[in-house]
C-alpha cells in the first residue's frame, strides 16, 4: 500500500496535544512489535499497537483516531511494561481516546451501559469504568 | 492486630463473597480488618493523562480518610480499588505540585501528607505474617485441589504498584501452597480478561473467558483462583453466555483466595458465601475432601 507522508500533517497540532496529555515521546519507538505480539486485545484491533505508533509518527493521525482499536483497548499495561524503549503505550492510547471524548462525544450511554444490570448482577466497577473509559 | 481495610463499592454489591471470606479468614489469621470510619468510591480506573488532576480527587480523599482515622496502611482487597489507590498515591509522593493542587483543591479537609502506604492483603499477609505462619494455622489442608492462579492486570502493571515480578509472579502461588494445594502452571495467570467491555462488547470477553477457562483445563486445574471482582465476573458469571458461544466450553469453578484461604483456615462454609459463585465450587471441593 503506497502512503503518502505529508511535512504538514507530520507533528501536527493534534499530534503534539497527545504527546502533551500522555506524556510520551512517539518518536522513541523503533517499531519492533512487542507491545503487539503481547496485547491480548491485538485480535480485536484494526490497527495493531505498534501500527497506532507508526501511523502517529508519521502523521496520520485520522487513522488512528477512527481506529476501532482505541475503544478495544482496556489498559491492562501490558505494551508498556513489555516496551523495551519504555514507552507509555497505554498512556498514548488514553490520550487517543480522550481527543474525542473531549469533544463531548461519548462511545457509551448510561442507559446502554446499565441496561444488562437489571437482568444480571453486573459488578459496579464494570459500570463505572465503562463510563470514565468511554465518556466525558 | 488491628488493619485498616478500605473495601470499596463491589465488595458491598456483587461481590460480598469476597469481603466476607477476608474478613473471617483475616479473623483466623489473627487480623482484624477495621473498615475505614467514611470511605468512597476509589475512582476505579487510575487517569493516564498529564492534565487531568480532577480524577485523582476520589482515591486521595479516600487516604486522607486512613490518615484521619490514624493509620499509616491502607489494606484493600479489590484488584481494581488497589491500583487506583496505589497509583494516585504514588503519584503524589513523585509530584508535590500535584500533591498542593489537590489539597488547595480540597480545602474543606485535612492536607493529605503522602506517607500512607497501600497494601493488596496478600502482600500484607505476607510481609506482616509470613506464609510459614499461614501454613502452622492451617486446619484443613487444599490437599489434591490443583489450582490455576489468576491475577489479571491490575496487580502486577504497572511496574510502581506491581505485587510480584509481573511476567512470573508466585506470591499468591505461594500462599496457595501453605495451605497445600497443588499449583498448575498457568501461562495465562497475567493477561487481561477485558475488564469493562463485559458491558457493550461483551463478545471480547466471551472469547478470553473461553480462552482463559479452557487453557486452565487443559493444564489440569480444578478451580481457577482470583483476586478481582470484574475478572471474577468475566470469568464466572460469564461462563454462561460463554457455553452458549462456544458449545464445547468446559466450564471451571472460580474462586476468591479468601474463599479457599478460610476453608483451609477452617472458618465457617457460610462465611464463603459461595452462594454468589456462578459455577458451583462445592462439589470439586467435596470431590477432594476439603468440605463435607
């Protein structure tokens, strides 16, 4: 697949606010794959973990944001203690997520989320991550 | 010896077999669990961005609770209530500014002095008793119960709150002996059950619970062993929903440590409350003649 890479899109405005908020420093992955071949979430993603990264470096940063892999993810660390460069994947994934929470556009309602609880004895931590994970 | 135990929401919810198990087996070992005197809930998930100091208000409002009650530790039980509190109040001994900014933020309360520690009750057993104490209280030996240890995410990452080494971790593995069960070695004892997508994507967790069980089976262990209400659902209540996705699932009993550290502590059946376990455990544990 050809990708075209763009000075202007590269270190973009968005791009430098999820290294704010995360702080991380995308540039210090060498794309080796660990946090991918660890993740036990990789086989619900579109973009695998190491693709996130590749696709912020080089500026495309749409793609992840519309990735399905941002909402998969349940922060369970495991790319980050596994990155031999020390990068705070997880961090940059919430950062991901909250420059579209931020915008007020929840992934989740409080009805939808609660709606299985009448039926079943859901734990409450399960609501109440839900919500701060996929809400504003 | 008197502990302050902070248990929070789902303890007093969906997962009160948990508490009670604790606070009998604690009883036995010679603790005694003090639940703090006002708590709330710990906020459940830790906030990962730079700028965002408003949800880390709830787990330090909750050790400012420890220190006005006098304590210097805080003991939880809840993998998730651990690592929110665990990682806020790391945070604050690394960053003073953060630290005034959330007491100038909460005026109304005493300043928080960041020298309370967070504790999982395995690792206090463990450094305050040892396990060789555990194992002179035992009444009724795990003999023959092979066991599955699961910890999930949330004890052991990230590194600042971890309980044990995070890729091969044996503290609980070590307590399970003391109380003579066998120990099944588990690759999976580390890897995510996908905690919260139980609600909205709960296809995800059909697929690690089929994934996680059936691995346990395979490796031969009777029961899996936790210490998480939102793995414990995922991985037992969700056993259901999991049968009906994958017709050959074999299903597993799962259990708190607490339920099977105060059987072997020869506490009361009742005090288990194995009631709420979705798979039954009694009969693997009368089959082996731990209970009557």
């Amino acid at each position: 697949m050809k990708i075209e890479i763009k000075n202007e899109e590269v270190r973009s405005e968005i791009i430098q606010r999820i290294e704010e908020i995360s702080g991380e420093n995308i540039y210090k992955c060498y794309q080796c794959g660990k946090c991918s071949a660890g993740c036990p979430s990789a086989d619900e993603m579109d973009l695998l973990p190491n693709q996130v990264i590749r696709n912020l470096q080089i500026g495309k940063v749409d793609a992840v944001l519309n990735s399905r892999s941002i909402w998969v993810c349940a922060t369970c660390y495991m790319c980050w203690i596994r990155c031999p460069r020390g990068v705070n994947l997880t961090s940059l994934f919430e950062a991901c997520r909250l420059m579209t929470l931020r915008q007020n556009l929840d992934q989740v309602g409080l009805k939808e989320a609660i709606k299985e609880s009448e039926e079943m004895d859901i734990p409450q931590i399960a609501i109440i991550s839900l919500l701060r994970k996929l809400t504003s | 010896m008197e502990v302050s135990y902070f248990p929070g929401c789902t303890l007093k919810q969906t997962a009160r077999n948990f508490e009670i198990s604790a606070i009998s087996s604690c009883k036995l070992l010679g603790l005694d669990l003090t639940e703090l005197s006002r708590w709330n809930c710990c906020g459940t998930v830790y906030s990962l961005s730079t700028d965002d100091s408003m949800h880390h208000l709830a787990p330090i409002r909750n050790l400012i609770r420890v220190q006005e009650d006098g304590f210097k530790e805080v003991v939880t039980l809840c993998s998730m209530c651990y690592n929110t509190l665990k990682q806020a109040n790391e945070l604050m001994k690394k960053e003073p500014d953060r630290l005034k900014k959330m007491n100038d933020f909460m005026y109304r309360e005493e300043d928080y002095i960041p020298d309370v520690e967070v504790y999982h009750l395995v690792t206090y057993i463990k450094e305050r008793l040892g396990y060789e104490k555990v194992r002179e209280l035992v009444k009724q030996p795990l003999t023959g119960l092979k066991v599955a240890v699961y910890y999930g995410c949330l004890l052991l990452r990230p590194d600042s709150i971890k309980l044990d080494d995070r890729e091969n971790p044996m503290i609980m593995e070590d307590l399970l002996t003391a109380l003579g069960a066998e120990i099944i070695d588990y690759p999976f004892s580390n890897e995510c059950c996908g905690s919260y997508h139980t609600l909205g994507q709960k296809e995800i967790v059909l697929n690690r619970t089929n994934k996680l069980i059936t691995e346990a089976r395979r490796d031969g262990a009777d029961v899996l062993v936790l210490s998480c209400p939102e793995c414990d659902f995922n991985l037992d209540h969700r056993q259901k929903d999991t049968l009906e996705k994958y017709p050959n699932f074999q299903t597993m009993p799962v259990l708190y440590f607490t339920q099977l550290l105060n059987i072997a502590l020869g506490g009361n059946l009742e005090d288990c409350g194995f009631e709420l376990n979705y798979i039954d455990p009694l009969p693997v544990l009368r089959e082996k003649g731990i209970i009557k």
